[in-house]
C-alpha cells in the first residue's frame, strides 16, 4: 500500500521516475559493472552467474569473469564481462 501511494505521488507531481525508497535500484555501467541497491543477500555466486535476491524477485548477472567487487547491507557491485542482466519476479499471492 505504502509503494502504491508514493507512485501515486510522484505520477501526480510530475517528477522524474526514481523508485521509492527501499525499493531496488539496478544500475548498469557499460558491459563491465553492475550495482544492486537495496538487496537481500546473494543466493547464487560463480563465474559466470551471479543472483541477487531482492524484494520482488531475483536479479541475475550473467557473463565471463563475474566477481563480486564490493558488498554492503546497501548495496552490491560485481564486476567482469557483463553479457545479461535479468529480472525474475516472484508471483504474487
């Protein structure tokens, strides 16, 4: 409910799309980094795949040499040859 209103808030505002506080937020630099802000933990690492849970679903990095760089409470960053960034809801109830 309390997404539902600050969307609402923000469509009638006018202000440019960022997400709500404590929602995630994927950013992609060129083919080489990913940074994951707001994640619940890492549920798969290797070489070449990495899954971050967070709160709707799993975000998955694929690709060559994948290493995570850096991990906070905040936020992740994983490095290497970035070829897929995807996203897996999870089904609501």
């Amino acid at each position: 409910m309390e997404r539902y209103l600050l969307e609402r808030i923000t469509d009638a505002a006018d202000l440019p799309d960022e997400p709500a506080p404590g929602l995630p937020l994927v950013e992609i630099a060129g083919d080489r980094r990913v940074l994951v802000e707001h994640h619940c933990g890492v549920t798969e690492y290797g070489r070449q795949r990495i899954s971050i849970k967070v709160k709707y679903g799993c975000v998955t990095v694929t690709g060559q040499r994948l290493e995570l760089t850096r991990m906070t409470r905040e936020q992740l960053i994983i490095t290497g040859c970035i070829d897929c960034v995807s996203l897996e809801r999870r089904r609501r109830q």
